[in-house]
C-alpha cells in the first residue's frame, strides 16, 4: 500500500507541476496581468503552432525569450543555412544571395528588403514560399523521441542476451511487448504474418505514446497535433498495407463479388462497388491521420484554454476550480495519449491483416 501510494503522490505531483508550468507559460506570454481571449487565443496559437525557435518561456513586456535557435535550410536558387535567431522571432528580414525572407506566422515567406507580407482575399499570404528544409521544434522533438526510444530498446536487448528475467525498464516494457504481440498482431494479422509486422507495430505505438506523453510537459511538445506528423505515419501504414497485399486482397477490391455470378450480371454492380471498394483504401489512411491529429489537438486547446480563463477571471474561487478542473483533464489526457497510441497501432494491424488475407482453399493447399 505504501508503495503503491507513493506513486499516487508522485503521478499527482508530476500533474500539478505541469498544470504549473503551462499557467506560468501563459502568465509570461501575457504580462501577468488582465488579458483578453484574443491573448489567450495568441498563446494557444503560439503553444500549438511549429517553429523555428526552441522557445521555453518568453515575456512580451521585456521582448525576452529563453530557448535556442534551431537551423534554417531553404533551397532557393541555390542551398541557403543560417540560424533562425537572424529572424529576431519575426522582427527582422533576412537576406541571402539578394533574396529577402521573412518570418510570418511561423511560416518563411520571400518577401522584399521592407519585409511586406500581401495577403490573399481570404487573408492568407500571397507571398512565394521558398522549399523549406529547415530543423523546426517538431523535428527536434522527434529525433529526441527517437533517441529515447533506441536508448530504451538497446537496453532492452543488451539485458536480455544476459538473462531472461526482465530488470529496470524492461519490466515495464516486456509486458507492453507481449501484449502488442498476443493481443494486438495476432489475432488481426495471423500466426503465419504477423512476425514481419512486429517491429513497425512496436515502433508506431511507442512512439505515439511518448511523443503524447511528453507532449502534456511544459516542454511543448505537441508533435502529434501536427497534421503534417499524423500524415506521414498514415502514409507509413498506407504504403505498407498496398506492398504487402495479395491476390485475395486486391480481388476483394475489383472483384468484391468474387466467381458467384456472370461477369455480364456482375457489370452494373461494379460500376458503383468498385469505386467504393477504390475509395476505401484513402478513406482508412485518412481516418488514421484526423483521428490521432483531432484527439491530441483538442485536449492541448482544452487544457490552455482553462488556464487562460485563470488569468481572465482573476477570481480567488475561479481560479482554483478552473485550476482544478484543468487537472482533471490532464487526467484524461494521459489516458487518451496511451489509447490513441493503441488505437493507431490496432488499425494498422487491422490493415495488414486485410492485406495478407488469403482464401481457405489456398491456406490447405
């Protein structure tokens, strides 16, 4: 019991220092004091957005902000590389080989020596964007998440070429390994298959887990809310699930029907089933990439819209119950981060197993 209540206090403190940070974030991006929703709407802005800059904590008041500066790579007539601290957050125009960039939303836009941004009717730039290879907050978060996860898994395997009784991380880690594989690629790939999918499935669910979970420190990592990340890992799953699909597969998309009936009875169907059966293989990556990119997103808005109320209200019994309940859904964000690490994970087994589906007669053959 004592143990077990340890880790409670220590779960709960780790809860309120994060909830603390993120108020202290927002305390800093506003002054402190009397703030407006279009300031909080600023911070959350800023909070959720990618960027050039690794920024920890800022001060509007005093123009400071703490973080380092991460490489710009455009390619642009020609490869260009300086530091985005040039950028001054956005207050200066760069020039390179007589081609001025500016920093605009967290976007890099050419522009002239004046840095002018015209804007669209719709009220987006209409300036050229140059091809943008940059190291932005978001890589940096995942080559970090990357590093973490080699670390964890060499360590893993150098204990187990010495003993098979699992010891510090690893006995968290094997049971989270055997469950992916008994209850996650088993049952939706199959005993002959699944083998040859473990390590991506081991590789997706763990790094959605940490990136979610790293994500809810002050260290605004929010990799997932990134529509760019979710469709890159869909993407992932998409082109795995077409490469290894096989003739049963493919023969449920344009023949869905299968032998049943006359190709001449079958053609009026076709015309609408096959086009369905077409649309489903983007339909599926496509849910995987909104699912995940939604989820998280929403909980990040969520949680620094409740600490902004703090600092709109003002109020001694607002604040705590406002701080509270911001508590509480960071509660629920710690689960949701480990269930849309399964979540994804489970479907793309799902997937795969479609994929490598074969008809009965042929498995007996």
């Amino acid at each position: 019991m004592k143990v077990i209540a340890s880790r409670l206090f220590a779960f709960l403190f780790l809860l309120f220092a994060f909830s603390f940070s993120f108020a202290q974030e927002t305390e800093s991006e506003t002054n402190g004091g009397g703030v407006t929703k279009e300031e909080v709407n600023e911070v959350i802005d800023h909070h959720m957005a990618d960027d050039y800059y690794y920024t920890f904590l800022s001060n509007k008041e005093t123009g400071a902000h703490y973080g380092f500066p991460l490489p710009v790579i455009l390619f642009d007539n020609g490869l260009k590389i300086f530091s985005s601290s040039e950028f001054e957050h956005g207050h200066k125009v760069v020039t390179k080989d007589g081609q001025s960039y500016a920093l605009y939303h967290s976007k890099i836009y050419k522009t002239d020596e004046a840095g002018t941004i015209t804007k669209k009717e719709n009220g987006f730039p209409a300036n050229e964007k140059p091809l943008d290879f940059s190291i932005t907050k978001n890589v940096v978060n995942i080559l970090i998440v990357g590093l973490i996860m080699f670390l964890l898994f060499t360590g893993m395997a150098k204990n187990y070429r010495k003993t098979v009784v699992p010891k510090g991380m690893n006995g968290i880690l094997e049971p989270i390994v055997l469950y992916i594989k008994d209850e996650i690629a088993i049952p939706n790939i199959g005993e002959k298959h699944y083998k040859r999918f473990m390590p991506y499935l081991l590789t997706i669910f763990f790094f959605i887990w940490i990136v979610n979970m790293l994500g809810m420190t002050p260290l605004g990592m929010n990799v997932t809310g990134n529509i760019a990340v979710t469709l890159a890992l869909a993407i992932i799953t998409f082109v795995i699930t077409q490469a290894v699909g096989t003739k049963t597969y493919w023969g449920h998309i344009f023949n869905p029907l299968g032998d049943s009936m006359p190709w001449i009875a079958k053609i009026p169907l076709y015309i609408l089933l096959v086009p369905i059966e077409v649309l489903g293989i983007f339909i599926k990556p496509f849910s995987l990439m909104i699912r995940l990119f939604a989820n998280m997103s929403a909980g990040h808005i969520v949680m620094m819209s409740l600490l902004g109320m703090i600092f709109i209200f003002k109020s001694w019994i607002g604040g705590p119950l406002t701080f509270g309940l911001t508590v509480f859904i960071m509660i629920i964000e710690f689960f949701v981060a480990l269930l849309q690490a399964y979540v994804f994970t489970i479907l793309s087994a799902l997937y795969f197993g479609f994929a490598v589906e074969e008809h009965e007669h042929e498995e007996a053959h």
